[in-house]
C-alpha cells in the first residue's frame, strides 16, 4: 500500500497513522499519488471558537432581509462561476474525477442550487397566514426564523456540491453555516472557503473547520443548532446519537442501494446506456448510483450484452489530463469493499462480464465492472457497493423485481425503465425508496426544486425542495385575536357545574357523528 493509501486507509478511526491525530491533514491526488496539499487538524477549542464567531456573526446576516441575503448569495454564485477553471481543476484533481462531471455534477449544481433558492426565498420564508378551524376569533401566522449556526458535515465523493447545497440552505435563510468536510478532499472546501471571503461577503458567517472524525464530533458539541450529516449509516448513527444527546435536530442523508427496474418493454439502448451511466458515473461513488439491476427475462440479455458494450468503450485514467469518461476511486478503501464484492458473487455463481480488477501502478483505479447471474444470496445485491460495479440479477416479473427492489435497509433512489410511463408511475409508487425516477437515472440529485433524501436507513429529513429551506428555520406560531376581546375568556376560571354542561354539549355537537339537525338538538 503506497503512501496516499495508508494514510487514507486511516479513516474510519478519526485518526491518522498509528492511531495519531496528526498535526495537519494531507490531500492527495486519487489519480497520481501526488501531494496536493495540506490543512489543518482542527481540536475541539478551535471548532469552539469558530462556532462562537459564527453564532456572533449570524446576528447581523439573520437580520438581512431575505432579499438581501439573497443579493449577496448571488455574489458568491457569480464569484464561484468566474473562478470555474480553477474549481474544476482542484476536483478534478482532489477527486480524480472527469472534468465533465465536476462541472455539471458540482459546479453547475452549486450555481443552480443557489440561483433557486435565491429566487424562491422571499417568498417560501415568507410569514404565512394559517385558519384555525375551531378557533376562529383568532389569525394565526407562522413566521420561518433561523436556528443560528448550522454544523454541516460532508463525505468525500462530491465534495463542493454536497456540502455547498446545505450551506447555501442554510445561509439563505438566515443561519450562519460551519462546514466539516472529509479529511479526505479538504481543499476544495477551503477553496470554496477562499472564494466566499474574496467576494467580500462576511467571513464568519461561512466557515470551515477541517480535520478527522473527530473534529465533526467537536463541531456538534460546539453548540449548534441544527445539523446536517451526509455519509454513511453507520457514522450516521454516531452523528444523530451525538445530536439526541444534546437535543440538536439532524438531517440524515446515508447510503444508498438503488435498483433499477427493467420492465418487459424497456427500450433497451437508453436502459443499457442508463445503467452504465449511473452505475459509473464519479467512478461508482455516488450515494444514488445504479447499485443493482433487476432486469425481465423478457430483455435481460440485450439489456445486459448491450450495458457489457458500451463499457468497453470507456475511457478511464487521469481525469487531469484528458478528457476520459471514467476517472479514480478517492478513497481507496473502496477498491477492497468492491474487490470483496466481487469474490464473493462470484464464489456463490455470478459471472464476470467485464472489468473485475485494480489497475497496476499509478493512481488508484478500479474497472468498471460488470456482473450477471446475481442473487440475494450475494453481498454485491445487499450491501452498498460504492463503486464502480454493477451486479445484474433476471427476474420474471414485475412483482418479483419489486419485491426484491424493496428488500433493502436502504431506500434513498430507485429507477424504472418502461416504455409505458404510466405503467412505470405506478410501479414507483410501490417502490421503497425517497425518489424514484422513471426513465432517467441520478438527475434528481441535483434538482433543487424536489426534495432529496430517503426512507429507511438511508436517513431521514430532506434537503432541497422549498420544504428544505423552511426546515433550516424555527418555524414559530403567533396568533393575535381577530376582533378586540374584553374581560375575561368563556375558557377561563371560574369552572362551574353550568359552564361544564355547556362544554359537554359543544363535545357533541361538534364532534359527534350525527347530522345539524342531531347537533342542534345536542345543544338544546
Ligand atoms: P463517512 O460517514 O465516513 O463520513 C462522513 C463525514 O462524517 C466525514 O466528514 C467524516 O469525517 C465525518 N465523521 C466521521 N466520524 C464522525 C463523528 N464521529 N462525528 C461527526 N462526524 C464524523 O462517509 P464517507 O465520507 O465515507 O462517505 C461515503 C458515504 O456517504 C456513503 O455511505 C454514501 O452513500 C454516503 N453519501 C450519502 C449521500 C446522501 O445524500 N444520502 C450523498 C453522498 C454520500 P472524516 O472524513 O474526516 O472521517
């Protein structure tokens, strides 16, 4: 294992090599081994004291309007599209990932995700009148407030888009946001970081605090108020046990195992090229990639010799220096979860259609890969993978390919392919899962008018979506009395035998089951 292995491989532990919190954290490229730089290993009195200034910072952000904010949060957008050359550049090279995809995957999103909400703010936040339907002397309002300082903590595998879309959330509606990115890629966070403050725009109202694992358990106990954590179910668990300890509302977006569905009458180009597409697109290592393909017999082999063809024809190497199709694994660790995977399918029967290995030398990559014949049985159709390999299983009907689509822990994404899109609607209603797509794969991961999270262990609470931006707030009820009240509230003391009986009369004429004729008797 080379140097950028091991010390990545010590992830998981919060630590660095031996065990050690190491003084600063080491970013290298996935593709080449090469060192691209450092940043600091922050402790708990430093994430303390960054969240103080946040907290102070918020007052006078929180106290814009919400077009204000949003004026300024456009400034970053404009800042971050100007310097799109270089963004690109560090993903591609921090991630190992094609510049295609760090353009449209995470630039692009970025600037979309905060255009939206800029645009949608004034209006979602805005105070709402609610009717109350019993108490109808009095208006109720609710009124959105933000929280104060969110703590947003984020994995490695798009590591501008995830952790910026819940930081703009954040942002736009008042809150000041702390960032704790994987130790992993934490540059691109420090650029993201970098750009915001070169704009002009206040600084300790977006911060980022960098380290290990333990740095993000320091930024929950530092006193924030709210917390979104995008990773893994297990560290997942950690996090919103942390929280419930501290009685701080969480957002949970964990992993993934989405299906994809070929029904009998899928037009077999556009499923194949969908498979291959969201089984390997970020090299596999997206929390909605195709994880597992139920195919009817009707279409599977097509389907299959077709997904087999085209990716033949992938280009896969160092994403900085040509225009390939399939770019690194960034962290490594997920090359042996993919390598066990595979030996296991194949041990129990699956066959290897193609890819199957590590490639020798520089940089850490994995062919995408492809296998058939899979089953329940095999860790590759339960677990989440996480890389670039897409097992197939055959299946004889729609309701077999349903039930084993639903037989999961996870349900963040799934997929239908049909030529009837009525047909695969009504399929996806029965599907278990947070979003279900039909006829298209991973869009909605960067849609950000729909909500985007999931059921099961795949979490809980959603980002994107006008609700999103609402769940950033206290929401807070007033009620003001609709006619001018004196004296004393037929409600109040003194309690009486008279008023009791009166009361009783009101439980039944208005909630008994009878017609207005019976209601009015019951008040006579
Ligand atoms: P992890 O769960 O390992 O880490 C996520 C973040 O949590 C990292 O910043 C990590 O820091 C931090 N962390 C680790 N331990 C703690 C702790 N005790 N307290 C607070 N923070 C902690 O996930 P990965 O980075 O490995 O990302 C891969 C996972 O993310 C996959 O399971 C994938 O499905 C999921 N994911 C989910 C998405 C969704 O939207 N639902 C989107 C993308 C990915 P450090 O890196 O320094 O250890």
């Amino acid at each position: 294992m080379g140097q950028l292995a091991s010390e990545q491989m010590a992830k998981g532990n919060g630590q660095s090599l031996n065990g050690q919190s190491s003084a600063k954290l080491k970013s290298y490229a996935p593709a080449t081994g090469e060192l691209l730089g450092e940043a600091p290993n922050m402790g708990p009195d430093e994430v303390r004291a960054v969240v103080e200034r946040a907290r102070r910072a918020q007052e006078a952000w929180g106290a814009l309007s919400i077009e204000e904010r949003g004026e300024r949060m456009l400034r970053f957008r404009d800042a971050l599209v100007d310097r799109a050359d270089e963004v690109i550049d560090l993903l591609s090279r921090e991630c190992g990932k094609p510049r295609h995809e760090a353009l449209l995957h995470e630039l692009m999103v970025v600037a979309d995700v905060i255009t939206f909400f800029a645009k949608v703010a004034p209006q979602a936040l805005a105070p709402r009148e609610i009717s109350l339907h019993l108490l109808k002397h009095r208006r109720s309002f609710l009124h959105y407030s933000p929280r104060g300082v969110v703590g947003v903590i984020s994995p490695w595998n798009y590591p501008l888009q995830l952790p910026l879309r819940d930081v703009v959330l954040a942002l736009v509606a008042g809150n000041a946001a702390v960032l704790k990115p994987s130790e992993v890629t934490p540059l691109i966070a420090l650029k993201a970081k970098e750009i915001w403050d070169a704009a002009g725009l206040p600084e300790d109202v977006f911060q980022v605090v960098t380290g290990y694992g333990p740095t993000g358990a320091a930024l929950i106990d530092a006193g924030i108020q709210l917390c979104v954590f995008t990773g893994g179910v297990a560290t997942g668990k950690r996090v919103a046990a942390a929280c419930g300890e501290r009685l701080i509302p969480c957002v949970m977006e964990l992993g993934g195992k989405a299906p994809l569905i070929a029904l009998d009458d899928a037009d077999i180009e556009r499923t194949a090229q969908a498979i291959v597409f969201g089984g390997f697109t970020n090299a596999g290592q997206v929390c909605i990639s195709v994880e597992r393909v139920y195919a009817h017999q009707k279409v599977h082999d097509r389907v299959l010799d077709r997904a087999v063809e085209i990716t033949r024809s992938l280009r896969q190497g160092d994403p900085a220096s040509d225009f390939v199709d399939v770019g690194a694994i960034i962290f490594p660790h997920q090359i042996d979860v993919a390598e066990r995977h595979i030996k296991d399918a194949i041990e129990k029967g699956a066959q290897l259609k193609v890819g199957g290995k590590r490639r020798e030398g520089t940089g850490q990559f994995f062919e995408p890969t492809i296998l058939s014949g899979c089953n329940h049985d095999m860790t590759v159709m339960t677990q989440e993978i996480f890389g670039p390999v897409i097992p197939f299983m055959e299946v004889a009907s729609e309701e077999e390919a349903l039930r084993l689509a639903n037989d999961s822990h996870l349900g963040l994404n799934a997929y239908v392919f049909t030529a009837d899109r009525d047909r695969g609607h009504r399929l996806a209603e029965r599907v278990q899962a947070g979003s279900v797509l039909v006829n298209d794969v991973i869009t909605n991961g960067g849609t950000p008018d729909a909500p985007f999270g999931g059921i099961k262990q795949s979490g809980f609470g959603r980002v994107l979506g006008e609700d999103s931006l609402r769940d950033m707030c206290d929401v807070r009820h007033i009620s003001t009395d609709r006619v001018r009240m004196t004296g004393k509230d037929p409600l109040w003391y003194p309690y009486s035998e008279t008023s009791y009986g009166w009361f009783k009369k009101g439980l039944r004429a208005l909630f008994s089951g009878g017609g207005i004729v019976q209601r009015i008797r019951d008040i006579l």
